[in-house]
C-alpha cells in the first residue's frame, strides 16, 4: 500500500523497454465502488504531455518508482482531467468535508492509501493523521464524505510506514 502523496511524483518505468516513460500525477475513481480506473502520468521535460494508464496495468510502485509492463500501455491522449459523473480526481477531491451521518464534521480528506493491482482505495486519510478504511461504511459523495462509524478512524502517527496499515483495518 502507499499514499498518493507519497506516489505523486514518482518515475514510471516502461519494464520491457527499461525506460523511463513519465512521472505518476494523479489518479480517478469511481465514487461509489471506490474502483480507480486509472493513472494520468506526466511526460518528462518542461513541455511534455501527459498521458493515462489503466488501473490494471500500473501493477507496482515502489520505493523510487513505478511500473507499467510496456510504453504501449500509456496512453497520450493529453490527460486532462475532465469531469465525469460519479468520478472524481484524487487531487481534486482532496479537501472534500467528511462527516458522520449525524451531521458532525470530521476533518477533510487529505491523502488516499490505495494499493496498485488491487485497484481500489484501500483508505482515506483525514488531517493527515487519522485513517479510515474505504470500506462499505464510508460513502464517497462528489460534495463529501459520510461515515457510518466515526469510532472507525483510526490514528496513524506520520512515520507509521505504509506496510503496517493494513494492520490498522484488522483493529477496528
């Protein structure tokens, strides 16, 4: 598992051809099932496109980098970020309020956790130091986000490393 903020940025290699093919940018999802469709991958240089890759075919990031098996898998069709119902950015969707169904303010989205191959959010990460598993409790709406069990959020101290994560979802 890794946090978006900490995949933004990151070299996408080409496997096949051993070349670096761009920068991980952003990602969309569907809102409901919470299934991410794809990453938007930024060319190198100044001017450079971007392009997108299917959730399905960035199958790791790493420490430094990402994977994509072949440069045939992006797609540069310029990337942009367009809206599309029932969808939404990650970078844009940061900020999104989150509240219990009573109405009482959590926080804000800040970060996701998701996990490549898996292609789903794996968590959502409010203030920057508490995490709820994106489970069928937590409703993703385009205005905000409603859980069904605030006692669900867990802690997450900020040097808590990535692997240990999913240890959290098993304690609730």
């Amino acid at each position: 598992m890794i946090s978006f903020k900490k995949a933004q940025g990151l070299v996408v290699v080409a496997r096949r051809e051993g070349a670096i093919v761009g920068k991980f940018d952003d990602f969309q999802f569907d809102l409901q099932s919470r299934h991410i469709y794809g990453y938007r991958v930024k060319g190198s240089g100044m001017f450079a496109k971007a392009g997108g890759v299917l959730g399905e075919r960035l199958d790791h990031i790493g420490r430094d980098v990402a994977f994509v098996e072949a440069e045939d898998d992006i797609e540069w069709t310029g990337g942009a970020r367009n809206a599309e119902d029932g969808r939404a950015w990650a970078s844009q969707y940061r900020g999104t309020k989150v509240m219990s169904r009573a109405g009482v303010s959590l926080g804000v989205i800040d970060d996701f956790v998701f996990e490549p191959g898996n292609d789903r959010l794996a968590a959502l990460i409010l203030d920057g130091s508490r995490m709820v598993e994106a489970d069928d409790t937590v409703a993703t709406g385009p205005a905000a986000v409603i859980i069904e069990h605030p006692e669900t959020i867990q802690h997450v101290e900020s040097d808590t490393p990535a692997a240990d994560w999913r240890s959290l979802f098993s304690k609730s």
